[in-house]
C-alpha cells in the first residue's frame, strides 16, 4: 500500500474512532440520566470559572476552580466535550504544563 494510501487510511480511522467515542459518551437522552449539583451557581463560584451547562455533554452546570502559578495544566480543547479539572488563575496561561506568566507581563 501507498504512504499516501496508508495516511488515507489512518485519517479516516481517526475521524471514525472520534465520531464513535463521541456517539458514545453523550447520548441524546443523557442529560436526563444525570443528577446535577444545584448548589453550583455563578454566585458560589468565588474562585473558579462559572459555566453553564459547560460539564461533560453540556448537561451540568460547573464551577472549574483556578489553580496558581506553577501548577500543572492542560491547555483546554474546543469542541473535546469535556471540561478542564482546573484553570490556571488569570492573568497566567497555560503553556508547557504549567500555568505561568503571560509572556511580556510584567506581574
């Protein structure tokens, strides 16, 4: 087989084993199977990140506590489905693992 027929391939195995995994983890109907805290609000998220209905699935509202400078981090995927355990406190961002200073900042 061709490298351009092998990478052909491999693309296409990992677009359908994200479309599976997706199609797994968040069901139509998986919301209703989920018991949410109601005690998290935004006036309770003191010090943390307030989102709404931003859990696994979008089902939950969630609060993500702030971690400091030199804590471990991953920097946040858009559209993964699934949220941060942390986020680094702001200003600092998370680069290489570690939330640390914007670059150029002064603090």
């Amino acid at each position: 087989m061709g490298s351009c027929a092998l990478l052909a391939l491999l693309v296409a195995l990992m677009a359908h084993q994200r479309t599976t995994t997706d199609a797994l983890s968040c069901l139509a109907n998986g919301c209703a199977l989920v018991d949410c805290d109601a005690s998290v609000t935004a006036a309770n998220c003191v010090d943390g990140e307030f989102r709404e209905n931003g859990s696994a699935c979008y089902c939950c509202d969630i609060c993500i506590p702030y971690v400091g400078a030199g804590s471990r981090c991953v920097v946040e995927q858009a559209g993964a489905g699934v949220p941060p355990a942390t986020l680094c406190r702001p200003p600092l961002q998370c680069r290489s693992g570690r939330c640390r200073k914007q670059r150029g900042s002064a603090e």
